[in-house]
C-alpha cells in the first residue's frame, strides 16, 4: 500500500472494532481497520458469542428430539448424534460471519489490514508483516481475554477454556464448569444436553452474580431441573490431569473443608481481562487502571492524544453490544454529532434454555439504596404461548417507581427472554412507566403478553393470574 496515512485507525477488529469502523467510513472517514487473529469478529464471533450459540441451538434441538416430544405426538427411533457434524456447522456460521463482515469492509471502503498492531506515539503504529500506519485518531477496541486461575493449567484438551469447550471431540462423561457465570452456565448447559453430568462449582453462594437474586434463585432450580448440579461457596484449589481423567481438590469456603472430584474435562469459565499485550501503551504513554483496564475520560479519550479505547478493554460490562454501542458512539463524536448511549440500561442476557434477560437496577439494589419500589410478576405458565410452546419456565419481573411508576428494571426468565427485554428497554429509555406497558396492546396469543401482566400487576391488577 503506497498511502498509510488515514484519519481513524482501529486496532482490533471485534464487534466495537468492525462496527466502529464501518460507522466511521460512513461518515466519511479514510478508515482502517488492523486485526491480528487473521479473521474479523473478535472474540465474539469466533470464539465467543456466536459459535456458543450455534452449539446452545444445535444441542437444544438434540435435548428436544432425546426425550421432549412424545407429548407431541412425536417419536423418534434411533437418535444418534454426530458431534463432529453439529461442531462443522458451528464453523460454517462463523466462517460466513467472518466473511460478511469483510464483505461489509469493502462495501464501505474500510481498508482491512491483517496483523499483529502496536503504538509507537505521535499517531504512528507498527504492523507487523505491513508498512507503518498513520492516523490522526487511533482507536483501542483489543477486546479481551480468558482469566486464568493462579495454579490451574489450562492446555484447551482436559483443562479447557471457553474456547476449547467449544472444541471438544467428544461428550465428556463427566464436566466440572467452575465459575457459575454465564459462560460457564451456557456451555454447562451445551455438554449437558449432549448427555455430560455437569457440575458446576462456584466460590461465591450463588450463580450469576449481579443478577437480581430471586431470578437467579429462579433460574438455578430450571438449571437444578435439567441435570445440572451445583456447588456453591466452593473453591477449586488443585486440579491435574492424570491420563484421560482431572483430578480435582476443593474446599468449601465457609467451613474450610475439602474433597476430592474427579472429571473427564474441566471448564475454567471464571470470567475474561483486557486484552492488552504487546499494544505498546507505554510508548505511547497510554496508562492503565488498577484493575488492568485502559484508563479512559470523556469521549473515550487515553491519557495520550489522539488515542481513545472501546470495549472490553475499558470499564464496563464486557458484552458484544456494549462495545458496539461504544464504537459508534466515538466515531459520531468524532464527526461532531452529539451521540448518545445510556449505561444504565445496557442489557445482559444468558442463552441457556430459558434464557435470562435483565435491564436496569434489581431488587437487591434498590432495597440497598433505599428506594420506594413496587413490582409486578406474571409466571409463564399463566402465559397462553409459553403454554401451547411448553416452554412455561420462568417468568416477567418489573421494578418501578413507588411515587411515579417509572420502570427502574425489567428481569426476565423464558424461552424467548432475550426478545422479550427489548420492550422495556425501549420504555426506560424514553423515561416510561409500568402504565405505559400495560396500556400498550399486545397481540394475543403471545410470549410478550408476559410483560403487559407483569406491568399490570406492578398495580396490582393484572388479568390472567
């Protein structure tokens, strides 16, 4: 390439990496985009999100056809599953993802570089196997990383992370999940299907942290319901591979005592960090936080000029969308637009069968900080769909103001949840109320009606229960 100088340069091609550059040539910005991995998508769409979800669809699909729909009237003789076929689809969804988005480079003119990137201040960036890059801006969107656990190797065949739970060869008889967090719980819950026994071990008294506590209470005994077994308060402190098998220690965090476990396949899913390596901040006198984090003010910007970060590799919820919103948001204002993405409304969503959809403040919270709430509950099983689906697991939450009736949080266990949150999300952020949902018609018979009631029993009336 004969002109390396651009006005916005993007280091990581990830979902804030891609979208943000694909957002900057649209306003007009001479944009590249310089990704190592040699594949667009980051962590998400190769390793992460997209691949999991495949293999969350795949094994639902096997788990319906073992066993769920002779109420249907449905039998089926001789299921066999084909692992190596479910996990071929898997990397045909990513590698045709992967090329849309370079699909998506060229329709838009981004320039798309491949390599390994690192600052070397003034706006200037090496590029390993390229010529030097210039550009006025520079933008960090390097995502991030599995958290090792201090005295636990990982070799991604026996002692996998994420990454090689994705891969495994065949259906572990055995699978000990430590971390009780969505990773870990969605791919638990994939191996699970398949007809491993999961464990799952977690160090804290209860899964998904962060979530509001009677929904996570909620969604442990569905996970109880399908196999999966728990063991809370529970601290892993060995685990070595012995041939085919991982031997591992644990000690009970409250009473100090230990045992022995034993598995064919280890998941350490304990949770990610920056992604920070080899970047030359130092160089560039980009500095970090305490926590590992790039230390970034308002509008995204480091402490070295020009330079601004995105993602996982700042503070916040470390979530695909997040970034993305990230993404566009710096480019807009870079172009001089006035942007806007509100935080507190960012949701997180878990897709296990049901999925587990949440916005906003929880109950927990808001007891904490003293606020006068009321909330409003509607089972599914009271929803006419989820009965004609059977998928009547779970229920609606919503939270709102005692005084105003604002809507504070929306906290959702169903089939189709992730679907579901968008709707009070939309009424939070215009600033709306639990009325608002409930004098909104919904079409009947659907999942959403759910949601109508819920509101409607933040005032005590809702209809069908």
């Amino acid at each position: 390439m004969s002109d390396m100088n651009f006005d916005i340069a993007i280091i990581g091609g990830g979902p804030g990496g891609y979208v943000a550059a694909i957002r900057a040539a649209q306003l007009g910005f001479n944009t590249v985009c310089i990704e190592k991995r040699g594949a667009l998508g980051g962590t998400c769409l190769n390793v992460g999100c997209i691949p999991s979800k495949a293999l969350l669809h795949s094994s639902h699909l096997y788990d319906e056809a073992n066993g769920h729909l002779e109420e249907h009237g449905i039998g089926i003789k001789g299921l066999s599953l084909d692992l190596s076929a479910m996990l071929a689809r898997k990397d045909k969804v990513v590698d045709d993802l992967t090329k849309g988005i370079e699909f998506l480079f060229k329709k838009n003119k981004v320039t798309y570089i491949k390599g390994a990137a690192s600052l070397l201040g003034g706006g200037k960036i090496a590029v390993e196997g390229s010529d030097e890059v210039s550009a006025k801006h520079i933008i960090l969107a390097t995502g991030s990383e599995v958290t090792p656990l201090p005295g636990i190797e990982i070799d991604e065949k026996r002692i996998v992370s994420s990454t090689g739970a994705l891969e495994l060869k065949e259906v572990p008889k055995e699978l000990v999940v430590i971390g009780g967090g969505v990773i870990g719980l969605e791919l638990g819950s994939v191996w699970s299907r398949l007809g491993a026994n999961v464990t799952v071990v977690e160090f804290l008294d209860r899964i998904i942290p962060g979530t509001d506590s009677e929904i996570a209470k909620t969604f442990q005994r569905s996970l109880k319901k399908q196999g999966l077994k728990f063991k809370l308060s529970t601290k892993v402190t060995a685990a070595k591979t012995k041939g085919k098998k991982v031997n591992l220690t644990v000690e009970s965090v409250k009473k100090g005592t230990s045992e022995e476990m034993s598995a064919d396949a280890v998941l350490v899913a304990i949770g990610r960090r920056p992604y920070v390596e080899g970047l030359g901040l130092d160089a560039a006198g980009v500095e970090l936080t305490e926590r590992g984090q790039i230390k970034i003010s308002e509008g995204y910007k480091t402490t070295a000029a020009g330079v601004y970060a995105i993602g996982d590799v700042v503070e916040g919820p470390m979530l695909a969308h997040k970034a993305e919103e990230e993404g566009v948001v710096l480019v807009e204002l870079l172009a001089g637009q006035k942007p806007h993405l509100n935080y507190g409304l960012i949701p997180g969503i878990i897709y296990t069968n049901p999925e587990v959809a949440t916005v906003g403040q929880t109950e927990d919270e808001l007891k904490e900080a003293g606020v006068d709430y009321r909330v409003g509950k509607f089972p599914m099983q009271a929803n006419s769909r989820a009965r004609t689906s059977g998928a009547t697991d779970g229920m609606v939450k919503i939270i709102a103001d005692a005084k105003t009736d604002r809507v504070l949080g929306c906290h959702i266990i169903a089939s189709d949840a992730g679907a579901l949150i968008h709707e009070a999300i939309a009424v939070m952020e215009f600033g709306g109320s639990a009325e608002d949902i409930a004098r909104t018609c919904h079409g009947h018979p659907t999942s959403s009606e759910a949601v109508k009631e819920a509101a409607l029993a933040v005032d005590g009336r809702p209809i069908h229960i």
